[in-house]
C-alpha cells in the first residue's frame, strides 16, 4: 500500500497577503456578513485590486445560517469560481488556508480570500451550545455541561492529574498574554491588566477551569488573501510563505481523556518538509481555548516533552518582547476575545502580522518563521480537529 | 439535589429522535444502549451506524454500567437556569467497561478519577432519561 500513498506535494510559489483583523466588539446587533463582509472589503482595499479580482471565497462562521458561502456571492455581488465553507471552528484558518493553496496551486482560483467572521447577539452563544451537535444534545447538554467550558474542565482536571499541572502555570500563560494585549490595539481586554493574584483569585467556572481561563465570545472578522507568490510580486504586496501545513481529525480516539491531539502524528514530518525544528521557530501561536489546550499544543508541536508543558512555561518567557518563545502575541482568544470561527483565524492572520514587520507595539524582534496550530470542534468529550502551519517572511514591506 | 426545587425551571429535555430511546429506558430504570448486532460493539453517544462496523442494526439492549470515573469536576456555572439554580453540580466522565464514554451527575460531590462506579439511568423531573455516576460501594442502595 505504501507505495501508493504519495507524499503532499509542496506548497512552493503561494504567497498568503493582507492580514486583517476586524471590529471586534463585545456584542454587536449586526449579522455575520457585516464582519466577513468587511474584511473582505479592506482586504481588498489593502491589496489595491479590484473587488471582481477576487475568485475564491474559503469562509467559516458560525452565525451565518441560513445563508452560508453560496448567499455570500450574493450579498457581495460576486462571481467566484470557487467557493468553500469551512465548519472546522478554531481549526478552520489553518484549514482554509490549506484548501485555498490547492486551488491556487492548481489553477482553479487566482485570488482566495479566506475568511472567518461571526458576529455576537445577545443569546446567540446559548443557542449555538445548546445545540451544538446530536452528540451533544443527548450526551452533555442534558448534564448541565453546555458549551465547551465543563468538557474542558474535565480535561485540564485530567492534565493537571497526570502533568503535575498547577494553576499557576495556566496563569503564566494568560498572564503573558495579557501582557502581549496590552500591546494590541484590537484586543478588546488590552486595557486591562492582569497579576497572578487576580488570576488565581477569580471566580470558579467547572472544576480547575477560573474566569481568567475563559475565552470571552465576542464578534469580529479575521482574514487574509491567497494568491500566487508572481502574483504578489506583481502587485507588490508583502508576502508570506506557507512552508508546510497538515491536518488530522479525531486521533488518539481511544484515549479515555484527551491528553493530545493529531499533532504527535505528523509534526515530525511537517518540520521536515519546512526544513527546520521546533528551535528554528521564532514565535508560536496555538489555539487557546483554556490554557491546557495550550500547554497540549505546546507539547504535541515538539517544544516539549509530553507532560512537560508545566516545566516549560515555568523556565520561557512567552511575552513578544522576552526573547524566550513569543507565544499568542496580539493576545491570543483569552484576552483579544473569542469571535466564533474568526478565532480559528486569529493565531493565523496576527502571525503574517509579525512575519511581515507590521504588528505595531507587539512586534517580535527579527520574526522571520512562525508556528501556527488549530483546534476545534467540541463534539462531545474532546476536539477533534488539529491543524498546524509553518511560515516564513517572503518580502517585507 | 435533583428534585427538591419549587422552581420552575427543569433540566433540559430537548434529545435527538435516537436519544429519546435513552428516556424510554429511563422510566424502567434500565441502561438500554446501542449495540450492534453484527459486531457487538457498545455505542454511545446515540447514533444511526455502528462506530465500529457501520452497520445500521443496532439493538437498545440493557448494558452493563459498571465502569470508573476518568475525570470528575464541580460546575459552578451553568447557561441553564435550572443547573444555575443548583451549583455546584458535580459532572464526571465514566468509562464503562463495556466500552462507551459516558458523561454523568455525580451522586456525590466528590467523585475522583479512579473511583470505582455504576452507571444509572433515570428520569429527570423533564422525564428525559439522565446517567448518574454512583460509587460503587453506594449502588442499590
């Protein structure tokens, strides 16, 4: 069999331009195609090209029913020539992104705008949980544990048991991360200051799961554009270089508690076909709905031993400017907030940010690779999707 | 702790078509889950195919509900009013040895990993069928 089970082929000659990061706000009265809509706009506007220019649309939003991908054409006026909705939550940017190189690299869309936007009424985060998938409606809802607040907390519980973990060490992660959103204008608790006191004095949400561990559900849009790296040349645009990109859903299915995700399963190679490790990377940005999700992805991405995430956000800085591992560096969720599927997208579109020298305040000094990885999808006890990217600066401004 | 509210507020009783069998079994008192009846594969939570062989015949049969707890945790907040009204509300995950992950309410407020369980499956004041997780030396009680 092996021998017909060819190698991904490279994702030489893609360059992924114009990072966006738009209106993120508490709660907003309008639907979702304002905020996807919207960074598309100025996308488009960054790009200097025109909006017909755009021939592929790769979205993912939660709010968005009834319509989905195809009424977006509609509502833009556009005539795309290829379409994709990703459902994949906090692993769709890295998602996204992978489906559009294909297409770009196959010839069947110039342009791809990838997106992820969701807005935040009031309610709407209860009836999404409420009925987040059958599993959930018969096997979690009904245990009072809506939303991914209790499943997570079962999870770190079985973290901390089997790690060592303490809840100070979740604390220096979100500490560094309020620190990083005091340096982003767009994080919606970056005015805020955070100490280890208030972290560990905060009200109690499930298990070892405190306030400070949350995510805060909020609206806004994330995005970026796919094109070739001529084309990029061709309309002088900054660039960044995707060097290799993986996924894999539901592994590990047999563990009893999830203690890791798909990453274990292929990070070797993806650091392989980038040509470079884990020490080769100068900032990381993992999915972190809670910090033990965090403490995993730091682990299962080889910057550690399994079960010695603790260890090691003990002994590095995970500030943008601590010269250790800048980690989640506009923020990440846990202080820029959680805008649906847009967060899948967040780790993603700052990244580029960095790699392109326009970060503002939170810049990491000489940023050249970045780790990105995706999480998602709380179907019933743990979430199934993992995703990773490695980038690389292409051109600077 | 599950009955003894004068309020209004019940657990929620929405299910799928396939999770109203759990309720069914419920009002006998009876852990009824999917099993296949060509491989023999426990299946839970309710779906239309064997997880394992996807064969579509699956019996609700009585499982048996002995298993251990892999993580136990207190809710201290809940978006349903009704578990809002009784926090803390103790939720543990349970592996039965049949084989199935399930998620239950703690019959007891501290029910670690490792503690020895049967499953019981009751009706709730919404007569929707819910798993209680009873440590073992307390069961039948």
């Amino acid at each position: 069999m092996s021998r017909l089970n060819q190698k991904p082929a490279s994702y030489e000659g893609l360059a992924l331009v114009c990072p966006q990061s738009f209106g993120y706000a508490k709660s907003s009265a309008h639907g979702a195609s304002y905020f996807i809509g919207q960074t598309l706009g100025h996308m488009i506007h960054q790009a200097g090209i025109d909006k017909a220019e755009v021939d592929g649309l790769a979205i993912s939003s939660f709010s968005l029913g009834p319509d989905s991908v195809i009424s977006l054409c509609q509502h833009f006026n556009l005539s795309p020539r290829y379409l994709e909705q990703l459902p994949f939550g906090g692993a769709s940017g890295v998602i996204a992104l992978r489906r559009a190189a294909r297409a770009v690299q196959m010839g069947d869309a110039n342009i791809v705008a990838c997106i992820g936007g969701d807005t935040n009424q009031p309610g709407s985060f209860g009836d999404l949980i409420a009925d987040f998938s059958t599993f959930t409606r018969d096997a979690s809802y009904p245990y009072g544990a809506g939303g991914p607040n209790a499943a997570f907390a079962l999870i770190t519980q079985h973290y901390m048991e089997q790690s060592g973990a303490t809840r100070e060490d979740f604390g220096r992660i979100a500490l560094a991360q309020r620190h990083n959103a005091n340096h982003y204008p767009g994080a919606l608790l970056g005015h805020k200051s955070l100490t280890m006191e208030q972290y560990l004095n905060a009200r109690q949400i499930a298990g070892p799961v405190h306030m400070f561990d949350c995510v805060m559900p909020c609206a806004g849009g994330e995005g970026f554009l796919l094109m070739s790296e001529a084309r990029a040349k061709h309309l002088k645009l900054p660039y960044v270089r995707l060097l290799a990109a993986d996924e894999l859903h539901n592994a590990h299915r047999q563990d009893p508690v999830q203690f890791r995700g798909g990453w274990t399963e292929y990070i070797d190679e993806l650091y392989s076909r980038a040509d470079c490790g884990p020490e080769d990377i100068d900032l990381l940005q993992t999915y972190d709905d809670y910090p033990a999700i965090s403490m995993l992805q730091m682990e299962d991405l080889g910057f550690c031993q399994k079960g010695e995430a603790p260890d090691f956000v003990r002994n590095t800085e995970l500030t943008f400017d601590g010269r250790g591992l800048p980690h989640n560096t506009s923020g990440g969720q846990l202080s820029v907030g959680q805008a649906g599927s847009a967060a899948g997208f967040l780790g993603l579109v700052e990244a580029m940010r960095q790699l392109l020298g326009s970060a503002g305040n939170n810049q990491v000094a000489s940023a050249e690779r970045a780790l990105v990885s995706g999480f998602g999808m709380i179907n019933y006890d743990r979430g199934l999707c993992s995703a990773a990217a490695i980038l690389q600066t292409g051109a600077k401004v | 702790m599950s009955n003894s509210t004068q309020s209004p507020n019940k657990p929620p009783a929405k299910r799928t078509a396939l999770g109203e069998n759990l309720s069914r079994a419920a009002a006998n008192a009876e852990l009824r889950l999917q099993h296949c009846q060509a491989c023999g594969h426990w299946n839970y939570p309710p779906r239309e195919v064997c997880g394992e062989c996807l064969v579509g015949e699956l019996a609700w049969d009585i499982c048996d509900g002995s298993g251990e707890v892999l993580a136990g945790v207190a809710l201290h907040n809940s978006f349903e009013p009704y578990f809002a009204e009784h926090l803390p509300w103790p939720l543990v995950s349970v592996k039965l040895q049949a084989g199935p992950i399930v998620y239950a309410h703690g019959a007891e407020a501290d029910l670690p990993a490792g503690t020895a369980v049967t499953i019981e499956n009751r009706q709730d004041s919404s007569g929707a069928g819910v798993f209680w997780a009873q440590p073992l030396n307390r069961a039948g009680d």
